[in-house]
C-alpha cells in the first residue's frame, strides 16, 4: 500500500515536472535527464514510468484535460446557462494557463512544432468549445445567424493566443483579457431576448 | 555587379529556406546544414552571411516585419478610416501567414519557447494594432468606453491564435476567420455614429 502511493506521488512529481520543462523549453529541448532531476527522481524511475518523451508529454496533455474536465464538472452545477458555463469555463481555463503547469503545458505541446504527434489537448478543448456553443443553440442562447463552429474557431484562437502571447503577470492579468474578450463578443453572440447574460456574469 | 546580384539573391534564398525550416520544425529542431541544403547553397556561403543560427533567425523576423509594414503601407492609401485599416490589415495578415513563410515563420519565432531571445515580429505587430487603435480613437471611430490597450491584447491573442492553431486549408479559412473575429468584435468597438464602418467592409 505505502509502495503503491509512493510510486503515484513519483508519478505525480514526473508529470509536473515534465509539464514545467516543456512550457518552459519546448518538447524539442526537453530531456528526460533534466525531467528526472527535476522532479528529484533517478532515470531509472522515469523510465519504469514512461518509456519515452513522447509517453510522458502524452501523459501530461492527458492531465491537462482531466483537469479543465474536472473543473467544467464543478462550474456545471452553478452555471445559469450554456452561454454562462463557456464564459466561466474560458475564464478558468486562462487563469489555470497562468497557475497551473500542466494546463500550460498541455496547450503549449498542442502547438508545439517540434512535437509532431500531440494535439490531444488542443483537439479535445476545440471539440468542447462547439459542443458547449451547439447546446447554447439548442437552448435558445445565441442570436440569430450565429455559426456555432466559426465562433467556436475565434474562441478558440483567442485562448491559445492569450497563452503563447503569455505575460510575466500572467496570473494577474488572465482574468482581465478574458473578460475583455467576452465583453467584446458577447453581445454579438448572445441572443437578444436573453437580456441578462448580455453582460459578462461577475467572477464567482 | 553581377557578384553582388548573386550574393543577394543566395541571401534571400537562405532566408526563405531558414523561415520554411523554423515554420516546420520550430527553432530548436531546425540544423544549419538542413537550411543550407534546403536554399541549395553551401555551408560556407551560409556562415558568410549568417554567422549563427539566432542572426539567420533575427533576420527571418525583421524580413517578415518589412512584409508586412509593406502591405500595411500599400492598404494605408486606399482605406477609408483608422479602422478600416486595422481590418484590411488583419485579414491580410492572416492570408498572408497561409501563403508567406517568411510571415508566418515570424510568428512561429516570436513564440517559439526553445528561441529565448527573438519576439521582435510579435512586439512590432502588438505595437502596431495599438497605436492603430489610438489612431482610430484619435479620430473619433471607437464607441466610448473602448480602451485601446486592452482590445489591442484581445486583436493580438486572436491574429496568434489563428496562426499557431493552424489548419491544412489555410489559404481558404484564414480570410473567414477574418471576416468571423470581426463580424463579431467590430459592433462593439465601432462608434455607434458612425455606421457605415459597423459592418466589415468587402475584402478589395
């Protein structure tokens, strides 16, 4: 039992690690020797754990996204609408990007040129976020005319931009540039009858 | 005069080469040898104009930067306000980011995290779409309320976000990407007044 949770924390400790080196460095000058340091584990642990590079940042996109799940699961309870849960969900997802290495990382390995295989991460929030815009259709939210797959792509390309962009007050700043965003392009896409979710809904 | 005509024209192709290799591959990845076989020049005439891979890269970066401040200038005489501009511009850029790998290799550079020192194309672009949208409040084309600084991020996150995010077809998306951010963030950047400039214009 005490050696199971031992090698979960060491497996834990690797993927954080790993999820700092790749947003810092790129997946291309990331080495597992500087991943085992780091995480103050011998490469003969990493390597029991992950038999390659690309099984651990595979590891670490899949952590990203369990992650944004579990906080979409949270944020779904106290939601007002669709349209409330994809404006509360975006907002967390730039301040995860800002405190949070795996989330970081698990959008940097998405667009990382040097890793040619990985787009989990980047491919399941895509999918997310159109899936969210079609349920707000089906629930009457967004105007008229709206093309749920075309705003999903700006919504898209806003949060990946807002993270490469980066910023040294990153966690100071991610709440303001989301709800700027959204103070932008909400009323555009919120249906007109739907008066109260015209403005962006204050944090929670 | 003939000699200087050949050297020119190596540079050039160098410099073509070394943007589709950093596009591709990203800096860390992309080889001095692979760039020189890729131009068709030798490794010598490589090292006689560019000493390192970072002065090849810096000079990627300052070539798709002259790119676009050309465009910029050709678009400026035939706009009809500040705004105008910053749209033509825009869509322009992210055609050109499809069809141009000089362009798009400068905003590969600028957010490649194994290329620690070069953001020279993104700090010029982000500098640009601001005091655009100075320009534009200057001249009284922005609704009240509009903080050019804070729409400028939001433009920037969204003009990166499209580029690094991609997509096999990007010579035919990228203008409807465009057009999409647009229809959705110019109502409520545009003065109220000043109606004519509240739809997007037809691309010219």
């Amino acid at each position: 039992m005490v050696k199971q949770l031992r090698a979960a924390r060491t497996r834990e400790a690797l993927v954080l690690a790993a999820a700092e080196t790749f947003a810092d460095d790129g997946y291309a000058l990331s080495s597992l020797p500087a991943i085992s340091r780091r995480a103050g584990v011998s490469a003969g642990a990493l390597h029991f754990h992950f038999p390659s590079k690309d099984a651990l940042a595979a590891e670490v996109e899949s952590a990203a996204r369990r992650s944004v799940e579990e906080r979409v699961a949270v944020r779904r309870s106290s939601a007002t609408s669709e349209l409330h849960l994809l404006i509360t969900v975006t907002r967390e997802l730039l301040v995860a990007v800002a405190t949070d290495a795996v989330v970081r990382a698990g959008f940097r390995l998405s667009v990382d040129p040097s890793r040619k295989s990985g787009t989990d991460f980047g491919r399941w929030w895509r999918t997310w976020v159109c899936e969210q815009l079609l349920r707000a259709q089906h629930q009457g939210e967004l105007a008229e005319g709206v093309a749920p797959d075309r705003v999903a792509a700006v919504i898209v390309a806003a949060t990946f931009g807002f993270e490469v962009l980066g910023a040294q007050d990153r966690d100071r700043i991610a709440p303001l540039h989301a709800d700027q965003f959204w103070s932008l392009v909400l009323p555009q896409l919120a249906a007109r009858s739907d008066g109260f979710v015209c403005a962006v809904p204050p944090a929670s």
